[in-house]
C-alpha cells in the first residue's frame, strides 16, 4: 500500500470515527467544518431535515481578500465569530462541532474559538 492510500485510509477512518460520536450527540444541529490550503468554510446542519441552516466561509463578501493575503489562524477565527452571529440570528445556540477527519488543532481551533466567542454552546 502506498503512503497516499494510506493517509486517506486513515483520515476516513478518523472522520466516520468522529461523525459517529457527534451523531450520539443527539438532537443538536452539527457544525461542520471543511479547510483547503486557501479557504476555510463552516456550516451548521441539521441532520434531522437534512437541511444546511447557516454558512460562513473566507468565500463570503466580507471576507474577500486580495491575492496573497494570508489564510491564517486570525482569519479562521473571524469565520467562526461570523457563523456565531448568524447562528444567533436564527436563535441556534447550542451545536455538536464536527471536525471531520482534522485534528483538532490550528485553523479549526481558532474556527471553534471563535464560534464560542461568538456565543455559540458546544
């Protein structure tokens, strides 16, 4: 077996791991997160309806940055405070975070961080 397969042998073992402790979780909605080399995006779901109720992303209009800018943890963080706010507008308070197959450590703690700062109960 090649290193390739077996990283992502290993980051797909880590996220059903992980989706299955949030799924015990209960009747929360989940917050989601997903990182590329160059965005970061975050969504709370509500696995019941099976519906996306908030998004925020480094893709949003606020966020646009120039080419170059730099994608670091103080941007991630921002993420997690907007997606705060906008959870908070639909009286969403209290969430699950799923990390996915990320560990849980740099940009996804400063998104988590953020959400938390932002009000969000997780």
């Amino acid at each position: 077996m090649s290193k390739g397969t077996s990283r992502l042998a290993a980051s797909t073992k880590r996220a059903r791991r992980v989706r299955f402790k949030v799924k015990e979780s209960g009747g929360r909605p989940r917050l989601t997160v997903f990182r590329s080399s160059r965005h970061i995006y975050a969504q709370i779901i509500d696995d019941q309806k099976g519906a996306t109720l908030v998004q925020a992303s480094t893709l949003d209009k606020e966020f646009r940055r120039k080419p170059g800018d730099p994608f670091n943890k103080d941007v991630a963080a921002e993420v997690g405070k907007r997606l705060a706010a906008r959870a908070k507008e639909l009286n969403i308070i209290k969430v699950v975070f799923d990390r996915g197959s990320y560990l849980y450590h740099g940009k996804v703690r400063a998104l988590a961080d953020g959400a938390r700062d932002g009000g969000l109960d997780f």
